[in-house]
C-alpha cells in the first residue's frame, strides 16, 4: 500500500523562499523522496480567496505528485549465489570475504532497495540494505571458529530469495598458551598447568607434555566440550631436576582430526627436599650365621616435618623411624641373606637405597631318620637325630602338633614303644651358638588291626526290588586308617575303595533267579592282613505284575445264593497281601488277606439285592507296588423259587377270581334256563347210551371215552365254526353224559361211568374261544 505524507499548510506558509513542496513516499523497503514544483504563488495574509486557492493549487500538487507510484517498475528474483574469496578453504590467520550476489530482472530501470542477511551455523552474522546486487562480509584474520555453513537471504519489496549452503573451512589452530602455576617446585610436588587456545571454539581436544632430558615425554590430554581451556597436574619424582612442558589442540572437522602448533616451553626448577640415603651394614655385608650384623641407614634434609626412614625385606619392614638416621640390629641366620632397602619418605617425595647381605651357613640342618614309618601298635620306634658332618650341637626330639610342638626328648636319639595314638610328624632340632636349626618332619603312622567288617543292605533289609539298584555298605568297627574295602558277588571282585571306617557299593545288574551272595573284606597296613565278613544272601523281590479278577457265578447272581470270588496274580514274589473291593459311589473294602500263593479266593454266603456294583481287587508285595485288576460287574437278581412263588400266588389269585366269577355267572344262568337243560341232557344222554350198547364190540372198532370225546368235540367244532359270530352270544351249556362199555375179548368186565362236560362260551365277535371235555372213569361202571 502506497502512502503519501504531504507537508502540512502552516509548513507550507512558514517556508516563504522554498519554490518546491517535498513529498515523502514509501512502499515496502523502498524510499523515496520526490520533489514537486508548484507555482510561485504565496497566499496573501489575510485574504480568504487567498487561502482558498492554496488549497487548490496544493491539491492540485497531490494529484500529480500521487501519481508517480504508477510509474514503478516489476522485477523478479532470478538466483541469489554466496561465494567465498579466496576460496571454501582459508589458512588460519589469513583475510576471507564471504560474498552475496543476487541477479535480478526488472521491467525498467529503477532504483531497487535490497536487504542482505549472510547466516552461518542457522545464526546472522552480517546484515546490510544496498542499492546494488551484491554485498560482502569482510573478515580480516579467519580464524579456526570461522568455519561453517554459510548461507545468504536477499529481500525486495516483499520479496525473498536466498542461496544455497556453502562450507567454509578455516584449516589450522592458533598457536595456544601455557602457563605454570609455579616456576619452581620441591620432590614429591605437583606442577599445575593451563594450556588455552584463543579464539577457538569448543569442543577441544588438549595435549600437555613433560619433557625431561634424555628420555621419551610422558604425555596426558584432556577432553573439553564447553570451554577453550583446559588445566592438567604433573607430580615430581625422584630425579627430575629442569623440567620442560608444552601443550597443543585438536579438534574434529569434516571427520578427521586438526591439530595445532605446539605451545611457548614453560621450564619448571626442582629442588631435592632430602638427598637420598646410605645403607651400611657392619661388620660387613657378607658374614656368618650366628654373628650379629647390624644396619644403618641416614640422610640429610632440608626441613624435618614429615620425614621418614624405613629398613624393609622381602616387602617385610624390619624398623622405621621419623629422624635422620635409622639403626638395625639382629643375629644373622641364613634366612637374613638377601636385599635389604633404605626408604625415605616427606611428603609425595621419596628415595630408596639397597644393599645386597650374604649370611653363611654356620652348620646344615639336622636330619630326622626313624627305624620304621608303618608299623603295628605295640611295637618299638627309633628316632635318631644327626648333624652332617658336624657332632657338637644340642639335639632335642619334638612331636608336632597344631597347638605347638611337643618335646619329647633332649638327645641325639629317642625309643619308645608306640600306640595308635603315636602316629604323627616328627622333627629333631639342633642349637650351635645361639642358632637353632630344624629337621624336615618325618611321618610315623602306627597301625591298629582291622575288625571282621560287617556287610549290609543300606535300606535296613537283605532284600531288593528286581529292577532297583542294591547299596551296600562295608564297615569294619576297629582299625587305623586308611582301609582298603574289597567287595565280592560271588567269588568275583566288583570294587575296591580306600576309606577310613566303611565303603559302598553299588549293584545295579540284579537279575531274578541271581543266587550269587555277596561279601567284603578290609585291610590295612597292619600286619595282620585282611578280614572278611560272613556271606550276605539278598531276596530279590518280583513285582506283581497282571491282576485279574474272576467271578462264580459270573454276571447275574441270585439273591440269597453264595458267589465266589478269585484274585490272582500273573507274577510277584510272595507273600502278597489280597485286598478286594466294591465300587458304588465309593470303594468299599470287602476282604483282604496275605497269602503265600498266587491266588486267594474269597466266598460271599448270601448275596443281597445292595451287594450290586463294581467289584475290583488289588495285590501288593514288598516291592511295595499295587496292582489293580480289570474291574468286573455283578447283578444281584431275584431268585427262581421266589419267582415261582410269587407267579403261584399271582396265577392262584388270578384263578380264584375268574372262579368266583363263573359261579356267580352260571348260578345266574341256571335260574333262568335250569329245566330246559336238564331235559336235554336226560334225552343226549339217553341216546348214547343205547347207541353204544347196540353196537357190537370187535377189535377194530374200539372206541374209549376219550375217543367219543373228540369225534364230539369235532362235531361241536364244526356246528360251532357254522354258526359263525352267532356264538359270541351264546350262554355256557353243561352236559353230563353216561357211557357204558362193554369189551369182553380185551379187558375184564368193567363198570364205569364216563361223564362228558361241554363248555360254550359266548364272544363279543361270535366266535368260540375255548371249549374243554373233561372224562372220569368211574370204577362201578359195567
């Protein structure tokens, strides 16, 4: 947006020789300032019309004047490019320029405003608003910390564009700094050092030296990430006189390692705090032993505090003392050969002196010797103690013990006669001149006979599951130690083992039918020889194996009848305990019983109706296993007589109904029908009667009653079948009949009456469902 600031009227009128009016424009970063020319008509005081026509007049200047930001031009960013002079890489110390071009294309030619913003690391580093296209950022000394990404923006009127990224590597450090604390230090002190590097820029690697003359510098750095100074202690040792220091930098750029010169030498005096001390030792450093020998040591210092002097060997200080000089006396012995050092000490500051000392022997040690080392209680030891080549010393002869050794005699030699408890190391001691001298320990072990040794099962009984391992344990009660158990299977060694009181032995090829016995003997070094113990016979157990279960009668059983039941094992060592029982909602245990056979058979007297269920058994012997046998069902049923005569007093009862019912039915009948059937039966019967006494009797046409009986039966049959479902309402017919036969050529004359009953019996579908004859002889009939 244009804005136009135009000079107000008092200013205008206070200005009576300025022929032009200044506007002043702006529009972004672009300004402007444009000069107008107007007429050279000043108002006249006092005049209204006057005034009025500056007004106009001035109006007329801010058409025209407002009218110029028309007139500007268009332009565009075409690149924005950064450039290094002299070049991406610059030596430390050296000028560089970091130059910004920016190309342009414009519609006119106009004046253009730029802002160049020059950035390194993302941060600004330099700013400027020019008319040109260009703008440098001088450097005059690069140093280290200006290396970087350097990138530039150029801005116009609203409008940005910036270049890419370009490195810029300042190659070299500049030369650091050291300093030293003190210019002159005492032994034992310490040197502080600071080594700085100016104008670089962390993180910083720095490297001190400590130069001494003659030998490689010993050299410690310090990582620094914040800061470009860096501070390192060197301490002072023994010998170190004029000391050299320096130090130099490192730092990491474009993934490889720059280094610095190195720094000014600092030199750093030291001075002796003590000089280093004498070690003497009088009369001499070679001398015998027995004769006493004593050491000196001393130094001079330049002040007493703190110091100290120390007489060690072997890492072993003998004597210390806080003074100049230190005194040391002993005996000699052939231990005391060897180095002897002299330590002072004050402060971190000290020295040391050695002296080598030869002790020579004044006599060889003693030697021990004993007439037996193994021997049988009871009998006699010799000891006999002896110097070689050398007889005027005082012997004594001790038994070592852990609370101190035991004298037992002061002499050369010592008999005694010994026991179990003389076994122990002996030594002998010889004393020349104040010198005392030990023997090596000679070991004497006294030998008490073994016991016979007694052999057994470890678990307690002489028995082992066929399957399972057998321990066996070998203790003789009495005899010293160590004794050498033999264990035999059979006649055949399987182990030998070397223990104080017992052995084991361990057997895990058992076999079934192995009839082999077992035994040990024990022995030691007695003279005595070997024990053996008596023959240990084992009972190889058989696990049960296959339980069944059998049933008689098998299945169903009738109540009140026995059943007998049948437990039996396929294999298993006996005895084995039998137990049987019934499963319903729990296990009842019924009988149980050991027995020395493979089988046991158990009788139930009287099954009841609740004896019903699931019957198993289990068998178990020593091996301690159960074997559970294939469970069997059993069904306790009613039993055949009281089936029967529950069916007897069922059919009885049945009976004696249907009875009374016929009784009372034809009771009924024969009031109503009683003469009509008591002449029809009179007439049938009449009729037979003399039919069959009219026929002549002959032996093929015999009839009996029975006969009779069925030609009458087919007779009423086939009347009955004609009448069809007429029957069905018929009433039951009784007919008694009469018969007398007569057979002179086959039997005796014989009287009899044979009484014929016909029975007919209505149906609902008029049918004749039953018909039945009934014939009784009668012994009176002729």
């Amino acid at each position: 947006m244009l804005h136009t600031v135009v000079l107000s009227w008092q200013e205008a009128l206070s200005s009576e020789s300025a022929p032009f009016k200044i506007v002043s424009l702006s529009a972004g970063s672009l300004s402007k300032a444009v000069l107008c020319h107007s007429k050279d008509e000043r108002p006249r005081n006092g005049g209204k019309r006057e005034k009025n026509e500056m007004y106009l007049a001035l109006l007329v200047i801010f058409l025209q004047c407002s009218g110029l930001y028309t007139q500007e031009g268009v332009f565009t960013f075409n690149t924005v490019e950064i450039k290094v002079q002299p070049s991406v890489k610059v030596k430390n110390g050296a000028p560089m320029s970091i130059v910004c071009r920016a190309d342009i294309s414009k519609s006119t030619d106009f004046q253009l405003k730029h802002n160049f913003t020059i950035f390194k690391d993302g941060k600004v580093v330099f700013m400027t608003v020019t008319d040109k296209e260009d703008a440098k950022y001088g450097i005059p000394v690069a140093r280290s910390s200006d290396t970087g990404e350097y990138k530039c923006t150029v801005e116009a009127r609203g409008k940005t564009k910036s270049s890419n990224s370009l490195h810029v590597w300042v190659k070299g450090m500049t030369k650091p700094i050291l300093t030293a604390e003190k210019e002159e230090v005492l032994e034992g002190e310490v040197v502080k050092l600071r080594c700085e590097l100016p104008e670089e820029v962390p993180p910083l690697y720095f490297f001190f030296r400590k130069i001494k003359t003659n030998s490689t510098p010993k050299e410690k750095s310090v990582f620094e990430p914040h800061r470009n100074f860096s501070e390192m202690e060197f301490s002072v040792e023994e010998a170190d006189n004029i000391l050299q220091f320096d130090c130099f930098g490192r730092r990491f750029v474009q993934r490889e390692f720059e280094e610095s010169e190195h720094s000014n030498t600092t030199l750093v005096t030291v001075r002796e705090p003590f000089i280093k001390p004498t070690l003497n030792a009088k009369p001499s450093s070679n001398i015998t032993e027995g004769d006493r020998i004593q050491f000196e040591c001393s130094t001079v210092v330049a002040r007493m505090r703190d110091i100290e002097i120390l007489l060690q060997k072997n890492k072993t200080i003998l004597k210390s003392v806080q003074d100049e000089v230190l005194k040391y006396s002993t005996v000699a012995t052939l231990e005391d050969s060897g180095e002897y050092l002299c330590k002072v000490e004050q402060g971190r500051a000290s020295k040391m002196t050695k002296l080598n000392v030869v002790v020579s022997e004044l006599f060889p040690k003693p030697t021990l010797a004993a007439s037996m080392s193994n021997l049988d209680e009871n009998k006699e030891l010799t000891l006999s103690c002896s110097i070689s080549g050398f007889r005027k010393a005082n012997f004594s002869i001790l038994r070592k013990n852990s609370n101190g050794d035991i004298l037992l005699k002061n002499s050369r030699n010592l008999t005694m006669r010994v026991n179990v408890n003389d076994t122990g190391s002996y030594t002998c001691k010889a004393e020349v001149k104040g010198i005392v001298k030990e023997s090596k320990p000679v070991r004497i072990n006294v030998y008490a006979p073994v016991s016979k040794p007694t052999l057994s099962v470890v678990s307690g009984l002489p028995e082992v599951v066929l399957g399972k391992p057998l321990w066996l344990i070998c203790r003789s009660a009495m005899g010293t130690p160590p004794i050498i158990f033999t264990f035999y299977k059979g006649n055949e060694v399987k182990k030998r083992v070397t223990n104080d009181t017992y052995a084991m032995f361990l057997d895990e090829n058992i076999r079934q039918n192995d009839k082999r016995g077992y035994k040990c003997d024990a022995r030691n070094n007695h003279s005595s020889g070997m024990k053996t113990s008596n023959i240990l016979n084992i009972t190889v157990i058989v696990p049960i194996r296959d339980a069944s279960l059998g049933s008689i009668p098998y299945g169903e059983v009738e109540d009140g009848s026995e059943t007998a039941f049948l437990c039996s094992v396929k294999e298993g060592s006996w005895p084995i305990h039998f137990r049987l029982f019934r499963k319903t909602d729990r296990e009842v245990l019924l009988f149980e019983q050991i027995e020395n056979a493979d089988r046991v058979m158990w009788h139930k007297k009287a099954m009841k109706k609740q004896d019903t269920g699931t019957y198993f058994c289990m068998a178990s012997n020593r091996a301690n296993v159960d074997v559970k046998s294939h469970p069997i069902t059993i069904s306790v049923i009613l039993a055949t007589w009281k089936k029967g005569v529950i069916a007897a007093f069922a059919l009885i009862l049945i009976v004696g109904a249907v009875t009374l019912a016929l009784y009372w039915f034809l009771r009924k009948k024969k009031k109503a029908k009683g003469p009509s059937l008591e002449m029809s039966g009179s007439a049938l019967a009449t009729n037979l009667t003399s039919e069959k006494l009219t026929r002549q009797p002959n032996d093929g046409d015999y009839y009996s009653g029975s006969g009779y009986i069925e030609d009458n039966e087919n007779h009423v049959k086939s009347a009955d079948e004609s009448k069809g479902p007429d029957l069905e309402s018929e009433e039951v017919e009784y007919t008694e009949v009469e018969v007398s036969t007569l057979d002179p050529h086959r039997a005796p004359v014989q009287k009899g009456t044979e009484t014929v009953y016909s029975e007919i019996r209505k149906a609902n579908n008029d049918s004749v469902e039953n018909r039945h004859s009934r014939i009784q002889g009668h012994p009176d009939a002729t």
